[in-house]
C-alpha cells in the first residue's frame, strides 16, 4: 500500500474539472467540480443526521437507492438548504448534466456547500456545465478547488494497493474548515477508486469506517446540513468482485480508511482559523464507546482548544472534558501525557497533577501538530479523535461570513 | 415582589466579607469570601454533573446530609481539584472557620473557584480568616468580588416578597465567566433568604428551579468541576415555616425564580469576552423537552455565537443548531426572528427565508441584548436558554489563563 498522486483522477477511469461558473462573486475562485467515470460505477454514501438537510442529500438518497452513479457535480458559495425550491434546483442540476454528458439523471450525485438559506440559482451551473465537460482530465486539484469555501488548503490523497495481485488505485478529495462535527458523516469527502467491489459491500466498508474517522472529528461542535461522504467504484482495476466480508474486502478496508484517516487531519488542520492539528489518543478503556466518547469530549473542549492555540499545558481542562464526556471512568486512574515533534511530557497521573517542567510542556505545544494521550488504565480499548485550536481568526472568519 | 438593595446581606441576620488573602498574585484582587448567619439556617445545594468534582463538592455533600449550615467560605484562583489533599484542604479550612466562629464544622460550607489541578495552600486562607470575621458586615459587594475569576462585574441581586403579610428578602450573588454550561447546577451561586422554610422543601425549590433557569446557559459548553448553587434560609423573617408545596411555597419559589434568571441573564452577559447576551425563547414545541433542547442547542453553537458577535443575521446557522440538537421537530414549520431594543425583525418562516430588510437586521444585531425568537408551530410547550457571542477577546483569555 503506498500513497500515490493523482487524487481522485490516480483510479483508472476517472476525470475531473473545477471551473468559476459564477456562483461566488470573486472570478478567481472555483465554484462547480465535477468527477466523472467512463463507466457506471457502484456507488456508496453516508448522509448527514442533522434534521435540517441541503436539498441534495434528499436528491441523492433517491439517486443512489440502487448503488449506481457516473457523476458528481457540487458547488460552493451556496447550501441549496432551506429554500423553497431547493429540490427543484437540484434536480435540475443533476437533469441538465445528465443530458450533456449523455448518462442517466439517477447516476448523478448533486452536492453543495456555502450559506444556508439563500436561494441558489441554477442559471450559472446551466450554464456553466459545458465548459466543466470540456475540461474534464487529470484535475483532481481544479476538483478540490471548486468545493472549498473557507478552506484554505486543497485536501487531497491517492493511493494503491493490490487485490489478488491486481493493482488497485483509492483517491479522494475533502472541503471541511466549518460547522464540522459530523455525525454519521462529514462534510463533503468524494472518493474515487477502481477497485471492483459491489454496491453493498462498498456501503458497509464506508458505513464502518465513518465511525472510527469522520465521526471522530470536530473543529467546532456544529453538525452541519450538508456532510455527506461518498465513494464510487468503477471495478476498473479488474480485480474479481468483493462480495464478501473476505480479506480482500479487508485489504479494501485498510485502503479506504487511510484515504480517509489523511482526510480526516487535513480537514480539522485547515479547521476554519485553526493554527494546530490535535489529535486525542485514548487507551486502557473499558469499553469501546467510552474511549470514543472521552476522545471526542477532549477534541470538542473549546476551552482544551483555546489553550492549545495558547500553548498552555492546562491538563486540568482534559480531565474536566472527560468527566463531563458522559463516559463512566475512574478519574483517579487518569494519566495525561502532551506530544509533539518536540518530545513528550507527563503531566498528570492518577487523576492528580505531576511536577513537570512547564517550558518543556510549552516547546512541546508550540508545534502545529499536538498529541493528547489519555491512558484510563482500566481496560483494552482505544480511541483517536481529531479537533483543531480555537482561535481568534476562527471568531474572526464566523463573525462576519456572509458578507 | 421588588428588587431591593443589599444582595446576600439583605435578608436579615445575614452578613459577608471579602479580602485579599494571598492566593492570588494580584494584592488588588479579592480572593476569599465569607457569608454568615447569626443563626443557622436551612440549606440546599446543587452540584456539578462532571464526574471531576472539586473536592469542596465532596466536603460539602457530607457537611449538608443533615440540610443545616451557617456560614459559607469560597476561595477564587485556585479551584482545589484534582489535587491528591483536596478534601484535607477543604476539611480544614472548615475547620479553622468553625473554630474561629464558635460553630460546628459540619455547618460549614466550602467553596473553590480558579485553576484546576494546582494545590491548595491552606496558609493564606487559614491567615486570612480573623480579618475575614473582623470585616464581616453588609458587604455583599466585597464577597461577590472575592468570588470572581475572569468575571469582570459583580453579580448580585435581592427581592423582597410577602408570605402572609411577613415581608421576607431573598439574594443572592454569582460567579460565572467560563467553563460555564451548567448541568444539574452552575458555577458558583450562593443565595441566602430569612423567609422561614423547611431544608426539604427548599431543596425542593432549588432543583426544581435550576432546571429552567442555571441549567439553560451557556457559556462555552463545558461542564466545570466546580459548579454549585446552594441556598441558605435563617427564617428570621418571622414567617410560619414553609413545609409542603402550598400557595406559599409558590410565591417562594417565584421569589427565588426571580434571583435566579437575574444571574443566570448577569452570568451569561458577563461570559468569558462575551459582548452581547443572547436570549433564545422557543415556543410551539410539543413537549417540554424538544423546547429546551432546541433553546440550549441555539445558544450553544458556536457558529451561531460568532455571527451574533458580527452582527449577521445568519439564522441558517440557528435552524442548523435546532437540526442537530436532538429534538424531534418538523423544520417546516419553524419561524425565526430576531429582536432586541431596537425592534423585532422575521428572517424565517416555514422553514426557509423570507425576504427581509439587512440593514434592519444589522441594526437590530448591534444592540447588545439580542433575543432569537424561536416558533417551532407544533404545540404548547416553551423554553429559554441563555448565552452570550463567541469573540476574540474569548480566545485572548483562554489562550493563556494560568500564566
């Protein structure tokens, strides 16, 4: 398994292209990607569980209920969520691309993300489809340009892995920085592969993995309207189908969860005025749902965030979003250790605070990438979540998005 | 019912104190509080849900197992938890106090506020306790002072009410600012009345109240440690003893009601950096409990924080709150608007947006007590939270808040 370029272009059959149709009023940002597979590929998808939900997800559940699709097309600049005729723009969206490119409208996924609220009008995407046709090609980046919003950073992997001794290719591409606290799914995240794997096991392997990666992020605590993870495979690398729970589906396993454990940090990294990566490892758990809970309540903490953008060793704040976590743990056996490039530094055991040298816990947390490893001493189980710091330029970017 | 001067001290046989004794650095900052009843009194409290609980939370369910106390002692800047002689230090402060005041430890109530995890040096406070005695007086002002952290005003409030033409007084004051997102009770409140009731039914009063009122702000939405709200009731208003859940105790209970949503509305007002209040009223829920946790989800999320503090009425960000809150509700059906001093303003309804005036809205936003009218269309029930904007100043504090 090794990480190749590419992005969601490196799996044989798949082009992309991300164009400025005019959605966003600035003329240098993309605003319309789509992806598109010479073939029909099985289709898999998870959906975010906020009620509020973008008209596309609605469009979508009904365009994948039989596990196919060719094409993705999403915007930015706009939601397509509580308006009225939000459906209807969707639909149209995904009519009007199917007609140019000659494909069925049910195999198109129409995805968006942007302001909440505001009409979206189809008039640019219409108009804009031709020319997002004609440059499809090797522009996995165009792709992941032209769904960001307040991302700073195009999210991008490839990488490939042999079935049977057939080389197999996996790529995705992410937009995340706001309203990221998925649950269920996250953001925008398309993943392309050629790997021939069926429809149902291609849900199972992504309604798995979401659980141990997309779910166990969060920059802010707001799960948004439209998370939504999707994956389509062409069975173009020609490898005998997945059908079964076998280890060629856990090979497959393995691949899809490293496309999305890279996405998962580069999305809460790039977290809206995020200046470090954090990422909470819980061990000695009794159960698997209190590491994950604990895990997730640290990364959450806005208070644990600001003092990491601060540097600040103020351990006290981890094991207070523990114990409201929900999870039944012996604070008392609790240790707390900070990592980074810089080294590691113990500092609280059995629950207590430890001596330790406060400049080496600051040359520890001055680095962009933070470890918080939290040992409950009371059983087997393990869990990582990943957040970002809480910062000035995060109140900054909110405070005033639409205008 | 009418508010009155005077705070903790204006119930009678009541009085308080705050110095300087040396826990903080700063000599101009208070850093101890007494308050204390010539006669002892009945008590109820409430604590923190955070498994983490200080070990004055610990000293105090013991001291108050017989609902009887008589004095109250809290300390600011540091919160005596997580520390391995936590409890010996709260045990011993009670302690020295009840000696020094000729009373039964068992009537003393310990109380810690600051940073977590650093131990508590009992010297300053046990030093500091013949001059905390000597000033004892009407200065509800001087404890409320020596309660604060981050706070930047003091909180404090007294009522007076009748009981069968006995005038009785009732005030309390609080600390709050951060770590403030209260379950079962809140941050530090401390409330005292000479009405005449019984430690049951006044226990009673409390958690029921709590419920609607410290339980329904956010500050940041973490769950201190060291969260409580006690009651104290020396009955030298000359009352008959309120012991069964009469028209009297409903006119207590409105009186204490009264107290409450007064800190409740200074705590959030007063939040770490906060600008502006925020006051989310949802109505037409169908039970009780979809109300408050659309109400608590508004305030709480941080987008929706942050576009406050920016002034931008970007209701998407509070239909999205309502979405993920866990309330079962029907988005088409739910009505939004904004309104504060300067007027009242529809941004949706049904749903989805309506055309309304920016420049209306910005006005109305820039007031610095913002209600978000929450219609959910569906039934009878109604609930408030309470919360405050997400700004830099937020982040600024809690980047470095133990150096």
């Amino acid at each position: 398994m090794k990480q190749i370029n590419g992005g969601i272009c490196a799996a044989k059959g798949f082009k992309s292209s991300g164009i400025h149709c005019g959605i966003r009023k600035n003329k240098t940002k993309r605003d319309l990607a789509l992806i598109y597979s010479e073939n029909p590929c099985n289709a898999a998808a998870v959906y975010t569980t906020n009620l509020v939900k973008g008209a596309p997800l609605i469009v979508n559940k009904k365009h994948l209920a039989n596990g196919k699709a060719q094409a993705v097309i999403c915007n930015s600049g706009n939601a397509n969520t509580c308006n009225a005729n939000g459906i209807e723009v969707a639909e149209k969206t995904a009519d009007y691309l199917a007609e140019a490119l000659n494909i069925n409208p049910d195999d198109v996924i129409v995805s968006s993300t942007g302001v909440i609220g505001l009409p979206l009008n189809i008039e640019p995407i219409k108009n804009g489809i031709p020319q997002l046709i004609q440059e499809l090609g090797d522009n996995s980046k165009q792709a992941a340009e032209g769904i960001m919003t307040t991302d700073t950073k195009i999210k991008e992997i490839a990488i490939e892995f042999d079935i049977n001794g057939k080389k197999c290719r996996i790529g995705g591409i992410a937009k995340g920085s706001g309203m990221i606290h998925p649950n269920m799914a996250t953001m925008l995240v398309f993943i392309t592969t050629d790997c021939n794997i069926s429809s149902d096991m291609l849900q199972k392997a992504l309604s798995s993995d979401i659980k141990e990666t997309f779910n166990m992020i969060s920059v802010d605590g707001d799960t948004s309207t439209n998370d939504m993870v999707t994956v389509l495979a062409n069975g173009e690398a020609g490898n005998k189908q997945i059908n079964a729970d076998d280890e060629n589906f856990k090979t497959f396993m393995k691949a899809l969860n490293t496309v999305n454990v890279y996405l998962c940090r580069k999305i809460v990294a790039d977290g809206e005025g995020a200046t470090k990566l954090l990422e909470c490892k819980v061990e000695g758990a009794d159960t698997l749902e209190n590491a994950k809970k604990c895990a997730k309540s640290v990364v959450c903490s806005a208070l644990t965030k600001a003092a990491m953008f601060g540097s600040d060793a103020n351990w006290g704040r981890v094991l207070c979003a523990i114990g409201y976590s929900g999870a039944q743990v012996d604070i008392k056996k609790i240790d707390v250790k900070f990592k980074s490039a810089k080294g590691e530094i113990l500092v609280c055991k059995n629950g207590a605070g430890v001596d330790f040298s406060e400049e080496k816990a600051k040359e520890i947390l001055l680095e962009d990438e933070i470890e918080i490893l939290v040992n409950l001493n009371s059983g087997e189980y393990r869990s990582t979540a990943w957040g970002c710091d809480l910062t000035y330029d995060y109140v900054r970017i909110n405070g005033d998005y639409r205008t």
